[in-house]
C-alpha cells in the first residue's frame, strides 16, 4: 500500500487529502499540522475580528472529515527536513515518517524585514493564522490606536476586521498606492477614497525606519504614536525544507502542471508553490484560496498514480471593503478598455485576440465570465466584446457556445 | 442526474420563472404576499439579446469551481447538487469571480443565493420549469458527453 505524507495542514492539504482519496481508498496518509487545529477558512479570519464568522462555521470541511477519509493528523508538530533519497520526513519531536507520495502544503509565512528597534515594540503581531486574530482580538479589548505596515490585501483586510474595536488605524506602506500588487493607480485611488471615508489613515510612499517602544519614526519624517502594531509587510512560501533537500525553488517551490517539484515523488500545492500563470505564461505563486484547493487536488490525484493536470492558473481576487467590492484577474498588458458606469468601474486588458486581465470596482455582477475568458483562451473574435464589457453575459457567445453552456452537462 | 437545460428558442422572455423561483424560496404561502411591491431575489434569471431570451440558472457543474473557490468553504456537492450553505457565507464574491456562468447573486441580506433545484424547499421539483408557459426550461436527465 502507498503512504502518503502532507505536511502543512490548510486549503491545499483539505484538497490534496481529496485528490488521494478519490483514487486510493486505502493508503495511509499522514498529515503534520503545525497549527493545533483542522484546516479552516484562514480569508475569515478578519471576518472573525468584526463578529462575522462564528469560529465553529470556519472550518474548511465537515468535522469528520479526517475519519472519513482515514488521515492520520499529528496537530503541533512541524516537519524539519526531507531526505529524498531515503524517503522520509524528519519532523521537530525527531520522529522520521517513510513516505512513498509527499505532498509539501505549508503555505506561507509573514515576512518580517529587520526593523530597527522593533524588539522594544511591546504589542505587535502579523496576521495569518486563527491564533493571530485571537491575540489581536485580545489586544483590541479596550480601545487603541493601531499601527498598520503594509496597504497590501492582509494589511487592509486586518483594517477592516479592527475597524470597529479600536480608536484609529493608521496604515503606512512604501509603496504610494493601497493594494499596490493588483490594482492601478485609477483603482487604488477609488479604494483608497472608501477606506478613508470609512476612518482609515493612511501614510503612502512611506515607512518605519525606526520603532521606539510605542513610537514610530518614519521615513518621511514624521513621529506616530500607536499602542497595537501589526506587520503586514508580505508574506514568503514556505519553500525552505524542499530547498534543503535539493529541489528547484524560485520564490516558492517551482512546479509543473502536475504539480511535482523537481524532487522525485515531491510535490507540492498552494502558497509554497510556483507554477505557471496562464495569463502571463511564466511561474508565479499565487497564493489565493482557489489555486490551493485545484493545486492540492491535482497533486493528490497524482500522487495516489491518478493522471491530473492543472493548466489554467491565473491570478484572481475578489475582495470587499466596507461594502465596495473590488475584483482583479489575469495581466494588465495590452490594450485597455475603460467602462465607467454610475455604480463603478471595469477595464479590461486584452493582447493577441485575448482577454488578459480586468479590474472591476463597484461593478461586479457575473464576472465569472470575464475570468472564464481568461482562463479558457477565448478569442474575442467570436465573442461580441463589445456587449460583453458593458455587461457580462453569454448573450454575447454564439447560439452554439449557449448550446453546450446551457444545454448540455458541464 | 437530473438538470435544468433551456431551450432558447422557446423562451418568451416573460421572467415568469423569476418569479416561480422568488416564490419557492421565499417560504410563504401566497404569492402576492411574497413579492408584491417588493424588488425580487431569483436564483435564475432570464439574459437575451435582440430576439434571443433565455434563462440562466446554476449548472451544477460536474466539477465545480465554485465549492473549490469559496473561501468559506460554504458551498458543497452532495449527490451532484451543489447547494450553499447561507449561514457560512461572508458575501466576499469569490464564487462570483469564478463562476462561468454568472449564476450565483447575492440575496436580500447580502448572503449569496444560487439555484439548488427547489429540492430544500416546500416545491420539491424545480419551479421554474414547473410554471414555464413555453416549455422553455426542462428538468431532464442528459447523457454527459465523453
Ligand atoms: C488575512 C488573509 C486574508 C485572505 N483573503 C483571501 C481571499 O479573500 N481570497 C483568497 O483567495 N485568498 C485569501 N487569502 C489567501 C489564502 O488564505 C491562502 O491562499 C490559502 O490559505 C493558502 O492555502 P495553503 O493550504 O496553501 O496554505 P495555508 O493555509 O497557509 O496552510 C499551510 C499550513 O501549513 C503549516 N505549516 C507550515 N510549515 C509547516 C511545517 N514545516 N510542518 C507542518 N506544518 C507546516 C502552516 O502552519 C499552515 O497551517 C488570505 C490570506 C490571509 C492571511
Ligand atoms: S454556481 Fe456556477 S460554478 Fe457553481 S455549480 Fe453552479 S454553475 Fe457551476
Ligand atoms: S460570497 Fe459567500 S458563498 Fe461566495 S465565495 Fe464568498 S463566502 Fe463563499
């Protein structure tokens, strides 16, 4: 019988443990947690800071899912190296698991650059896991000015969750717009007008150069005062343990499209991975929800000598703000097409008869369809592009591409 | 499994299943009382162009991009039917930035709504194609192609 070995417990291990099972009942499969607890939705996290999400609906899947699908769950323990040629992990309390499939799930971790004079910051934190919300929901018991480095999405999602328990949140970033990573200036402008609207501060193009107990010095000059730090700088794959191995890493833990590292019998899913973006053509970690899902299932299934392949990855968000929704896609590259209506924005990026990416704030209604464009290569020849923009329906497809959406099983 | 499939060229564009379906889900006994005066919540509804109409509801896709991309883990397949569970969802659009479809939208309290065949409510069979005039809208088992 095939032992499998996942180490790393969150969205892209829940799918690879699916993708095994679906073709190997049987073989034992051990997955090392370093978190203490089965794998929840970490995006609710923020969404659990402002009372949205009960901690009992945040799991990832059904409380009996680990039974059910026969996996054995070592909860606080951490895997420390793999040994490649004898097949095994060697995990923190010295145990070696033999392993025949590996699957490297770990995710990423806060990135954390060495700020002078941070060890005298007394409350600070980063914001990935459940523990993270927990200990910041505990600080923001009584009200405080908050800190924030990094306008990126966890920066700005974290915002968000504290905005209603605290006195002020300030948020300063290098960069001189929010959200720099997915939005152009246009949309960080918009956004940025909404979350100021909403109490946010923000200190742009600017950034601690110094921490001394509950002050910051800034680049730029200035002093701020704050009670609650919390760094949202970045975040980097946890690619380390395939790196020591001897495996192939970029940022994160390159891939193909069946999602096996360079190693044999090693693979690897979600945000420690790198595999190729469709709408660019080159490897990019993409670390977002789905892509750890579609990554751990094909992983499994390949690991259990399934045959699957994962071939359309792009870059997609869709994320809110006090109510304004934002959703990103694909590249910015090419020719732009603008459509500014009355509830918000869209602008479409399109390249060699191609959809390559779109921003759309405000304007969001069934845009499922633009990303399919993206991801199935459609050539905009066939489509009326020009309805299409205005509002995305399948009215602009022909009778016959209808046919097979609405017709047929997909 | 059965499926819901539209035939284009029988629909009238008249929204009658649109309003079956507000109906059905709506839980009440009487349809004036449901949805007179009040702006309706589907979970199809009809798209077109020039002459063309036609309904749009979820697919229940085989392989279901949604369940895989909600980051609430709030929608499942069971049996083949791809239901949400409401209580879970945070209203973030994922499942809308994936689906190809354009078949999920937001409900009246801003929790994410999408067809789950009226088989958890009081119809038991789907609504839509029940009150269809045309025939535009079936509920029909189809073989999946190869
Ligand atoms: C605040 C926040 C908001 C987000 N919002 C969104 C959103 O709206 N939409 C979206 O698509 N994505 C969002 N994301 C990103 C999304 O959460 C990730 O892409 C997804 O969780 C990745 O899943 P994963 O399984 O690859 O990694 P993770 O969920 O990070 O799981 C990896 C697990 O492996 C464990 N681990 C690491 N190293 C080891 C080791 N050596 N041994 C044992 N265990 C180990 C870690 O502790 C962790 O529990 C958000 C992330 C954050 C932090
Ligand atoms: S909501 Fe969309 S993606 Fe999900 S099953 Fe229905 S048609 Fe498919
Ligand atoms: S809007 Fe709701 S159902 Fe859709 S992905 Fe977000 S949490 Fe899930």
């Amino acid at each position: 019988m095939k032992r499998y070995v996942i180490i790393g417990n969150g969205v892209a291990a829940a799918g690879c443990i699916e993708g095994v099972r679906s073709v190997d009942p049987e073989g034992p499969i051990t997955v090392v947690s370093a978190e203490p607890r089965p794998a929840y939705c970490r995006p609710l996290i923020s969404y659990y800071l402002e009372g949205k999400a009960a901690p009992e609906k945040m799991n990832y899947r059904p409380d009996d899912f680990y039974d059910r699908t026969g996996c054995r769950v070592l909860y606080g323990k951490k895997a420390v190296s793999i040994n490649p040629a004898a097949k095994t992990v060697t995990l923190d309390d010295g145990e070696a698991l033999p392993y025949d499939a590996l699957c490297m799930a770990a995710g990423s971790a806060p990135f954390v650059p060495p700020f002078e004079g941070l060890d005298t910051v007394p409350e600070k934190y980063t914001f990935m896991t459940m523990d993270d919300a927990l200990a910041l929901e505990q600080a923001t018991e009584t009200p405080k000015d908050v800190l924030i480095v990094g306008a990126g999405l966890i920066g700005l999602k974290c915002a968000e969750g504290l905005s209603g328990r605290v006195k002020s949140i300030t948020v300063c970033d290098l960069a001189d717009r929010v959200l720099s990573s997915i939005l152009d200036e246009d949309g960080a402008k918009t956004v940025q007008t909404h979350l100021e609207q909403h109490g946010l501060r923000f200190l742009l193009g600017d950034t601690v150069v110094r921490f001394d107990g509950r002050t910051a010095h800034m680049k730029n000059g200035g002093t701020l005062s704050f009670d609650v730090l919390v760094l949202a700088v970045g975040v980097k794959p946890n690619a380390a343990l395939v790196k020591d191995a001897g495996g192939e890493v970029g940022r994160g833990i390159a891939v193909n499209e069946r999602m096996e590292t360079s190693l044999p019998d090693v693979y690897a899913a979600g945000d420690c991975a790198e595999g190729e973006d469709l709408s660019c053509g080159r490897r990019r970690v993409l670390a977002i929800m789905p892509n750890a899902c579609l990554q751990g299932r094909t992983a499994g299934v390949n690991m259990a000598g399934g045959n699957a392949s994962f071939q359309n990855a792009i870059p997609m968000n869709a994320i809110g703000f006090f109510g304004l929704h934002v959703m990103t896609a694909g590249s910015y590259t090419g020719e732009v097409f603008a459509e500014i209506t009355e509830t918000g924005s869209k602008k479409f990026f399109t390249q060699d008869g191609l959809l390559k990416g779109f921003i759309l704030i405000g304007e969001t209604q069934r845009a499922g369809l633009y990303t399919a464009l993206i991801r199935n290569r459609t050539p905009l020849a066939d489509i009326d592009f020009a309805l299409l923009r205005q509002t995305a329906t399948s009215a602009a497809f022909s009778a016959s591409a209808r046919a097979d959406m609405f017709g047929k099983v997909v | 499994m059965k499926r819901i499939y539209v035939k284009e060229e029988w629909c009238l564009g008249c929204h009658l299943c649109e309003y079956n379906c507000a109906f059905a889900n709506s839980g009440q006994k009487d349809m004036a009382t449901a949805l007179k005066g009040k702006p309706i919540y589907p979970r199809i509804h009809i798209e077109g162009k020039d002459a063309v109409t036609y309904a749009v509801s979820c697919r229940h896709c085989a392989d279901p991009l949604c369940v895989k991309s909600c980051i609430a883990g709030a929608i499942a397949r069971t049996d083949g039917v791809v239901t949400i569970d409401r209580s879970r969802c945070v209203g973030c659009l994922t499942c809308v930035l994936v689906c190809p479809y354009g078949a999920l939208a937001p409900g009246e309290d801003g929790a994410m709504q999408k067809c789950e065949l009226c088989l958890q409510n009081a119809c038991g069979a789907p609504a839509c194609v029940a009150g269809c005039p045309n025939g535009a809208i079936v509920f029909e088992e189809r073989e999946a192609e190869a």
